[in-house]
C-alpha cells in the first residue's frame, strides 16, 4: 500500500496550490479520500473529504470556498485545490485514505508554507 503527496512548496499569501495524492496497493475506489493538516504546535486536522464515488464532499469551515477536493478513480488520484492562501494555511498537508478502523491509511505529508 502506497499513498504519496505531492505539490507543497513555498506560497506567497493569496496565491494558489494544488496537491496530488496517488494511491496505490489498494481498491482505490472503495475508499473515502481526506486531506488533513498539521500545523506547528497544534493536533492535525480534517481539512476536507471526498466519498468514494466522489459524490460527497465535505470541508472544514476555515477552508470553505477556498480549497476544493476532488478524485480520479480511473488513476487512482485525489487532489486538492488550495486558493487564496493564508498564512494561517502553512502546514505539513496528509493525505489519507480511509475505509474502516483497520484499512486507513497515511501519505508522509507535503509542507506548504504560505508567507510574503
């Protein structure tokens, strides 16, 4: 099993990102994709989900309207589109896929940093 990100880097604020997530190793398909954050000091946190099928989609209020989730099942793909960055953003970003208690599992993370 394999989860990998990609796409982090150094933002200044306002600016864009997108992270990629491939999965492999797994049923892509059957997993619920969500990407998670952890700032500095602080306890990582859900910033978005996206269901299996893709129909779902679900976003923490601090990243709504700016941050879009979204999934290729054919390539086994998550994504995460990041806009109007803010300093408040910068984080070491996770990607997880999750089916059950037992079958969840972890990318290394990406740093994005947003700074002027």
């Amino acid at each position: 099993v394999q989860v990998v990100e990609s796409g982090g880097g150094l933002v200044q604020p306002g600016g864009s990102l997108r992270l990629s997530c491939a999965a492999s190793g797994f049923t892509f398909s059957s997993y619920a994709m969500r990407w998670y954050r952890q700032a500095p000091g602080k306890e990582r946190e859900l910033v978005a989900g996206i269901a299996s099928a893709g129909g779902s989609k679900a976003y923490a209020d601090s990243v709504k309207g700016r941050f879009t989730i979204s999934r290729d099942n054919a390539k086994n793909m998550v994504y995460l589109q990041m806009n109007d960055l803010k300093p408040e953003d910068t984080a070491v970003y996770y990607c997880n896929a999750h089916r059950d208690s037992v079958h969840s599992y972890w990318g290394q993370g990406t740093q994005v940093t947003v700074s002027a």
